[in-house]
C-alpha cells in the first residue's frame, strides 16, 4: 500500500491537480466520474491512497501517481507480520 510522507504538508496536492474535499477529508483527482470511476484520493487521517481504474485506457491517475513518486512524496507502507 502506498501512503504519503508523513511530513508532507498535503497542500501541496493542490500543484498536482487535486482538489480537498472537506465533507470526506480527502484529496480526490477523478478523471472518470461518468461512465466508470478512475479515481486517486488520498486520506488526510492517514495519508494512505485509495486508487480505482475501471477502463485500461484511463491513464492520468496513474501519472499523478508517478509525479507524486517523483517529487519524493509517495512511500510504501510494509506489513509487519
């Protein structure tokens, strides 16, 4: 599971592209919302991202992902078992 850096300040979505939706205290990208949900929300009490692709061809969600990787944003959390 990916999540943002914890000292990130998640304004700093607001660059790429996302909007902060104060009724679910997420940051949401959606580029699909009619006909399918392609989605990248990112919630703000655990940093954690939520990422759904309903068609192959939808590929700006993915590109965020990557974008945020790039800038050093984006860890993986690991499981301890």
């Amino acid at each position: 599971m990916l999540r943002i850096k914890d000292n990130i300040d998640l304004e700093i979505l607001r660059n790429f592209g996302f909007k902060y939706d104060d009724n679910k205290g997420q940051w949401k990208f959606c580029e699909r919302n009619i006909d399918g949900s392609t989605y990248v929300y990112i919630n703000v009490w655990n940093n954690k991202i939520v990422y759904r692709q309903d068609k192959e061809s939808d590929t700006e969600c993915l590109t965020k992902i990557y974008e945020l990787t790039m800038a050093g944003l984006i860890e993986k959390l690991t499981t301890e078992k």
